[in-house]
C-alpha cells in the first residue's frame, strides 16, 4: 500500500452511508435469490418520459453543426456557454431576477461544487456549519479537514396525535463567528424530505450576511428542476446565498451535472478550486442541458412526470405505516415535503438504529439507519440513534411488501421499550 498523506488518509477513511453501503451490497450479494426488498437505494427510478427527453436530446446533438464543437474541444472552465445562457433565461423569467452568466457556474455533479466550496471556504479553522442537523450524508467527506465541519442540533415540532414530526432550524443554538467559513443545507432535505420555510431560509442567511460568510442552498431536489417539492416552495435568492442545482434527480445522474448560480465573486473562488481539479464539466452533459431547459421540457417533465411520481410514493408508504404500527406506540413521519426519501423516527427505539437495520435484514427489507446522517454533529444525541431512512426509489408494490415487514419488526421491538 502506497503511503498517503493526511488528506489523502482523510479521503480513503470509509465514512457515513459509504461503510453502509458496503454492508448492504455485501448482503444483497451473499443473499442473492432470496426475497429481499431494498428500500435504502439513493439511485432515482429511470422515468420512460423522462429519458426519452434525454434520449431526444442526444439526437438533436448528433445532428447539429455544433458536435464537435462541444465534444470535441475543451472549453471554459465556468460552462458550456449555451447552458449557461439557458439557465439565465429560465431564471430570470421564472422568479423575475437579474442573473447575467457571471452568476452561473456549471460543475461536474453538484457533490464536486461542495467539494470545492467547503475547501475554498473552510479548512483548518474555519467552519462550515450545517445548520440543521440531520442533512445530506455525502456532506461528510467534503472537507479535507473533516473536523472543520460543524452541524447544529434542531427543533423538533412533534404532532402526537397525528404521528408526523418536523425538524425546525434551532435559532437559539444557531451561531456564526469570525472561525465560520461557509453554510450548507438542502431544500428539500435528503435524508428527511424536510423544506425549511422562506422565512428560516432568509433567517439563516441574514445572520451569515453579518460576517459575508457564503450560504449554499443545496437544491437537488428543488424546483424548478426535479421539481421534487410536495409542498409550494421558491428557491431563495440574496447577495450571499448561492442556489446550487444537480440535474442527477431529473434523470441525468450519470452527466454530472450541477449549476451554481449567486454572486460572481462567491463562484470565482469555487471555479478556482474546479479549474486546478478538472479543467471543466464534461460538454456532452451540458449540451444536452442546455436544451432541455430552453426548451422548457426539463421544467414540465419535472412538475408532470418526476414530482407526482414519488410523491405517489410517499402516500403509499404513509398509509402502510399507519395501517401496520398501532397509534399507541412512539413513531413519527417526517413530514413528506418533498424529496426522495422517507425519514421514520421511533421515540424510545430500546435497541441502536443499527441493531434495527439488522433485524430489519433478517425481515427481509433493508433500510439505512440514521446515525450517518448527522455528519458534524458533536454531542451525543440520543435521537440519532432512532431514525432510519427509507428510499421511494423501489417500486411501489416493493414499497408496500417491504413496509409491512418493516412495520412488524418495529411493533415487535417497540415492545420491549
Ligand atoms: N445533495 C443532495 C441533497 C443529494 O441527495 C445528492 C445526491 O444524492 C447530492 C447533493 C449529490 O448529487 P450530484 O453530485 O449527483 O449532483
């Protein structure tokens, strides 16, 4: 083994849903045959509508003059130009802003954009804190200096009767000093489907404008691109908060693709760390795009194909919770804004989240348990230990079977709270 360097310790250490999904490829492989059911799959369902239009695309491209200009050449390091140009007419019109295509800078997925970001803004004394904790499991490796990253402890709006909950950003707790060097959260958040609200949003950024400190708003799941909200939201736009969106959700993961748009001086830093990284985001991707948002095609597939999909999803996982977990025992729903995913606590779980994801295994449904998606959370905090994440990914008769053994297990260990 060749010997590393301490970044380069940092970045081979399995960390979050990565050592999990080891464990759950392993059993998939070693219980291959068997009637499993895997409802912990982050990748998105392949929509016929949706890659036909990426399948149109990819014709158009083939036979336009433009081939091998896109193709063939390398180009700048912001962006394919075109689809810069396409995102600043979409926005503008769409939510009446002022973007010029300084405003716009195109990365290879948006993972690489906070990446960057978190290296550009943060590092050996300089935070970047993720105000909401539990968030994005893949935050967890972004910085070379993993210490550096600092998630805060929410609040926690409980509906007892209703058996749903909701996690509020903690004002209280929130705090921004001179060390903080960024801030990142998604909306609609993965794992918990949660939408913090306009006003929380305008909150958090207020506070960081204080002190200039950048705010990323990881958009992955946002409208108007996958336009994976189930509850009215705009994205949020001010001079510190930069608006960062992944076409992975539209059906374009393999491309990576992801678009930055805020202010220009924010995303030259971050198209530094880009151009010593990768020179720029592979063209093929981004022309395909570039027309699918001109068009307006991504935008109406999104709201008529990919958001009534998976909301369908969450109904049908809902129901099956309420129709298989008695009413007297402590389990709440997120509640389902939005996303991919959907996010079960189990107050007083008696046993780890880790322990049930075993049980679970032995059902036959696997899930991801909790704990890894409270990366930068120092405290101990029992309530991490008591959620588990359950993807909208698989089918939906796969999701109603895989629930009702999920359901069985939770009332039987719930017994011995
Ligand atoms: N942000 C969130 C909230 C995600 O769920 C994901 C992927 O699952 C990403 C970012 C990374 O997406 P990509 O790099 O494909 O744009």
């Amino acid at each position: 083994n060749p010997q590393l360097s301490d970044f380069g310790a940092t970045m081979s250490r399995l960390t979050g849903v990565r050592a999990i999904m080891k464990d759950i490829v392993e059993t998939l492989q070693a219980r291959a045959g068997e009637d499993l059911i895997n409802l912990s799959a982050g990748n998105p369902v392949i929509l016929p509508e949706v890659e036909q239009l990426w399948r149109d695309c990819t014709r158009d491209l083939l036979a336009s003059p433009h081939y091998g200009e896109v193709v063939c050449r390398y180009g700048a390091s912001q962006g394919y130009q075109p689809l810069i140009e396409a995102v600043v007419a979409d926005f503008n019109q769409r939510y009446d802003l002022h973007l010029t295509p300084r405003n716009v800078l195109i990365t290879p997925g948006s993972q690489s954009l906070y990446f960057f970001a978190a290296n550009a803004f943060g590092g050996t004394g300089r935070e970047i804190v993720l105000p909401l904790s539990p968030d994005y499991t893949g935050y967890g490796g972004i910085c070379l200096v993993p210490e550096s990253l600092r998630a805060v402890r929410p609040a926690l709006e409980v509906d007892e009767a209703g058996h749903e909950f909701k996690y509020r950003p903690d004002f209280d707790q929130l705090e921004f000093g001179a060390e903080t060097g960024c801030v990142i959260f998604s909306r609609p958040c993965n794992p918990t489907g949660n939408v913090l609200s306009e006003g929380e949003v305008r909150r958090i950024a207020a506070l960081a404008a204080l002190r200039e400190i950048p705010v990323l708003v990881d958009a992955a799941y946002a409208a108007p691109y996958p336009a994976l909200n189930f509850t009215p939201m705009n994205p949020v736009f001010a001079p510190n908060i930069v608006h960062c969106i992944s076409l992975s959700k539209a059906g374009l993961p393999g491309e990576r693709v992801g678009i930055a748009i805020g202010d220009e001086g924010i995303l030259r830093a971050i198209e530094g760390f880009l151009t010593n990284a990768c020179i720029h985001a592979s063209r093929y991707g981004q022309a395909l795009a570039a027309q699918a948002i001109a068009s307006g095609a991504l935008a109406h597939l999104s709201e008529t194909v990919i958001r009534p999909h998976y909301q369908h999803k969450f109904t049908v996982l809902a129901q099956g919770l309420r129709a298989g977990l008695s009413l007297d025992l402590p389990w709440f729903l997120h509640r389902g804004e939005g996303g991919v995913f959907a996010w079960l606590w189990l107050r007083d779980l008696p046993i780890s989240d880790w322990e049930l994801y075993q049980e679970l295994k032995q059902a036959g449904v696997i899930v991801v348990p909790g704990h890894t998606f409270f990366p930068g959370l120092r405290q101990e905090w029992s309530h991490a230990r008591q959620c588990v994440r359950i993807s909208l990914t698989a089918s939906v008769h796969d999701i109603e079977r895989g629930v009702q053994r999920l359901t069985q297990v939770v009332q039987r260990v719930m017994a011995y709270r």
